[in-house]
C-alpha cells in the first residue's frame, strides 16, 4: 500500500510559506527556495541574538567609561572601586544611571573613589 503525503506535504509548504512571506522573488514564492531563505533567515537571527548582546554591553560600557571620566575616574578603576565599595550594580543600570541621573552617578564616582 503506497502512502500518500497530500494533507502533509501541503500543511508543510503551508508553514514555510507563510514564514517566507514578505521575501523578495521566489523566495517569497517557490516552496525550495523559500526553504532555503528560510533555514538562512533563521540561522541569522540565532547569530544576531548573540551580537545584540555583545552589542549593547558594549554600548553600556562606554556610556559608564565617558560618565566616569568626566568625574575624573577610567572605566576599569570605577568598576574595581564599586566592587570594593560592595555596590553591586550591573552595567546596564550603571548606564541608566549615567544617562539620566548625573548627580547619583557623581555620588557612586565619590564612593568608588573613597576605596582607594
């Protein structure tokens, strides 16, 4: 008895289809190709994850750096200051904090500095 793949093989085309929609040409279209945009399509978004990451610790970090060094301290000696200091905050709130609240920032700076 032979199986016949009807219902899958068109639920199948279905799926990739509807998340190829909105490529250009046939990737858009054709089921191979849209496969293939697809699986790439995916594989880019796993590895741009993990850059979106790296980047935007990249950014908190020189927000923390320019902020320091305007209250007369490097990046590295505020960070090994706080930790001395037992103020643990991540980097992500220490850029906030920068940002928007200079007056805070300068009293963590103080903090720091009286560690040494």
């Amino acid at each position: 008895m032979r199986v016949k793949t009807g219902i899958i093989r068109r639920k199948k085309h279905k799926r990739v289809l509807k998340a190829a929609k909105g490529f250009r040409g046939a990737s858009g279209d054709a089921f191979k190709q849209a496969k293939q945009a697809t699986r790439k399509a995916m594989a880019y978004s796993t590895r741009d994850r993990k850059v979106n990451k790296r980047k935007m610790r990249q950014l908190w970090i020189t927000r923390i750096n320019s902020a320091a060094r305007l209250n007369g301290l490097s990046y590295s000696k505020l960070m090994n200051g706080l930790k001395k200091a037992g103020i643990e905050l991540d980097r992500k709130v220490l850029a906030d904090i920068a940002l928007n609240n200079a007056n805070e920032f300068t009293k963590l700076v103080d903090a720091a500095k009286a560690t040494f």
